[in-house]
C-alpha cells in the first residue's frame, strides 16, 4: 500500500515539475510512510524517502516505515529536513500548501538557500479513493460506533445530563476497540437540537425531549462518524412528522450516491425534499463530507461542492438534519461508501425512530 501511494506522490511531483516534497502534516505523514508518531517531516523524492525524527521515534519508525530512510535530528528538525533535501540534490522542491506553517516556511526558505522552495502542493487529494486496507479500518470503526449506539439506549432516561451520555458513547466504544473518538462527542437535547454542533454540556435530560448524538471511534486511524436521534418517552406529533421527512431524505441521498454522481446534485436533491414540507429552510449545512485519517475531507456534498464525479472507494457522510430554534431540532447520519454499483451505509445502527420507555 505504501508503494503506491510513493508512486503516485512521485507522479505528482513530475506533473508539476519539482524534485521532492516536504510533508509536515501529521495524517499525510501517516498515509505516505506508516509511521504514526509526531515531530516529524518526510522528504520525498522522485527516487528516494527520508523520515526525519528525533530519538524518541527512531525505533517505532523503523517498524513502521520501512520503505523510508529514517535520519535522526538531534539540533532541529528543519535544519536537518534541509540538509536531507540537499543531499538528495534536490533543486526545486515542493511543500504542503495547507499545513506547512508560515515561520516555518520561512525557516526553510532562509535554510534551503539556493534551492527554489515555492510550489505549495495539497496532497490531500491523493487520499481521497480509499484502498481496502483503509475501507476495513473504517467499516470497524463504523461496527464500533454502532455498537456504542446499542448498548448507550438502555442509559438515556430523564434526569441524566448530555455529558453522561456522551462518556457513555466514548466508554463503550473504547470498550469495543476504538483508540479515542474521532472527534469531540456532540449531545444536543431539548432546546439545544437547534444547534447543529451541539457538543454535550451539563444539561438534564427531560421527558419528551430529542436528544441528537453525532459520534465516532477512531480505529488505526481512521474515523467514523454517526448521528442518530432518538425520543426520550413518547414524541409529539410534530416531532415525529419532522423525523419522518429527515429520514425520507437521508434514504433517498443514499440512493443518489454513486459513481458518477455530483456533490452539489446529491445536496440539491435533498434540500428539494425537504422544501415540499417547509423544512429546508432550517438545513443549513451541507449534506455530507468525506473522512478517513481526518474526520472533514474531500469530496463535499454541499452547494459549494467541486465534486462532480463520485467515484468507487470515495467515502461520504449521509447527514440531513432540521434545526429549528425556540424547538429544538434532529440530525440522521450514515458514513457511506461509493460502490461499483452505488452505495453502501457502512454504519448501520436503527435509524427508525426510537421513543425511549420512561418505565
């Protein structure tokens, strides 16, 4: 897997016609050698791979990079990261447009004198089809979340506050093998499922309240990500109408994602579905994002989106949502996989609506 993804670093580099790549962002530096520690730089070049470290990662690299040299820096890692690129002969070189930090850029231009040191490359889109290694990793991140979901149902009841939920959600699915979650753990309920980043306070629960949770586990690396909105007790006609047309949506969007399908399309589409009941006015995101080592990646289902050409190995997220505020609102999520075919809801915890006993 690490071969080829080098190889199609090095296409990239003769495409734009620079010798090598400086790579400071800590996901890419992960994707293109394996190695998962910090403090860190890679060169790469159109013949060779260098890991630049200090001794606390030297061993651990070795393991987990072995198509890379690993040099140790012991007076800086930019000093040493220019001395690599010079003696790979390096003459035009490459950095990461949106990771590479100012004062560091400026370390390196004043190091790399001689060596022209201007073309900002993102390397991002190289990460955007997923191979069946990172696929596998995600689809157990998905079994995990969706296990969290299952066992935290019979722990949501009137009087316990959006933060035990949320621990509840982390404790199991570090229970069931995720490493950390993918991202800060979000509990809207009541009032606050207006807010579609609701992330968990310590709010009571009470009876007849909605309570969105968006959540994810993170496995080797790689996220998931989940929103499922349930009733605490018997729902009011209105919530139950308004959950209905939000899950309509969000099925009808797992049938447009598939090869060949448009970003801002599949977003339209929904938003279309949503307006015949007064309701899209209050979906103000956009429809889905990509994840993977991060958990917001390329391609976008949005009305901004480049993507006009979905393509087998693409992962999306599948997440209409309603927030209305002074009531409260809700929020249906899947991580999808583009198939040969069509797609695939790689999170499949219910998604029919759940009205939590209060006896």
């Amino acid at each position: 897997m690490i071969k080829s993804r080098l190889e199609a670093v090095r296409a990239l580099l003769a495409e734009q016609g620079v010798d090598a790549v400086v790579v400071t962002k800590y996901v890419n530096l992960h994707y293109f050698s394996g190695f998962r520690g910090d403090d860190t730089t890679l060169v790469i070049s159109r013949d060779k791979a260098a890991l630049i470290t200090d001794n606390r990662y030297t061993e651990q690299a070795g393991l987990q990079a072995p198509l890379f040299e690993i040099v140790e820096q012991q007076d800086g890692l930019l000093s040493k990261t220019a001395e690599v690129v010079k003696s790979f002969g390096c003459r035009k070189v490459a950095f990461e447009g949106n990771a590479l930090i100012y004062d560091d850029f400026q370390k390196l231009t004043e190091l790399l004198e001689g060596v022209e040191f201007r073309t900002a490359l993102h390397l991002d889109k190289l990460r955007e089809i997923k191979d069946a290694e990172e696929i596998s990793y995600i689809r157990k991140g998905c079994e995990i979340a969706d296990k969290a979901f299952a066992e935290v149902l019979s722990f949501i009841r009137p009087g316990v506050t959006e933060l035990a939920v949320a621990a509840r959600l982390e404790n199991a699915m570090r229970e069931n093998g995720s490493e950390k979650p993918s991202f800060t753990t979000i509990v809207a309920s009541g009032l606050r499922g207006s807010l579609p980043h609701g992330t968990a306070t310590d709010k009571v629960i009470e009876a007849g309240e909605l309570v969105t949770m968006d959540f994810g586990g993170m496995y080797q690396g790689y996220c998931s990500d989940i929103t499922r909105t349930i009733c605490v007790g018997p729902a009011s006609e209105k919530q139950r109408f308004i959950y209905s047309k939000v899950l309509e949506a969000q099925k009808m969007a797992l049938t447009l994602i598939k090869p060949g399908a448009a970003g801002k399309a599949v977003d339209q589409a929904v938003r279309e579905a949503l307006d015949k009941d007064d309701l899209g006015k209050y979906f103000g995101h956009g429809l889905g994002h990509s994840l993977g080592l991060e958990i917001h990646e390329s391609p976008r289902l949005s009305k901004k989106s480049t993507c006009n050409d979905l393509r087998p190995g693409m992962l999306v997220t599948d997440e209409p949502g309603v927030y209305i505020p002074g009531w409260g609102g809700l929020r249906i999520e899947d991580t999808v996989l583009v198939t040969e075919n069509g797609s695939e809801a790689l999170t499949r915890a219910n998604k029919e609506f759940i009205e939590i006993p209060l006896n």
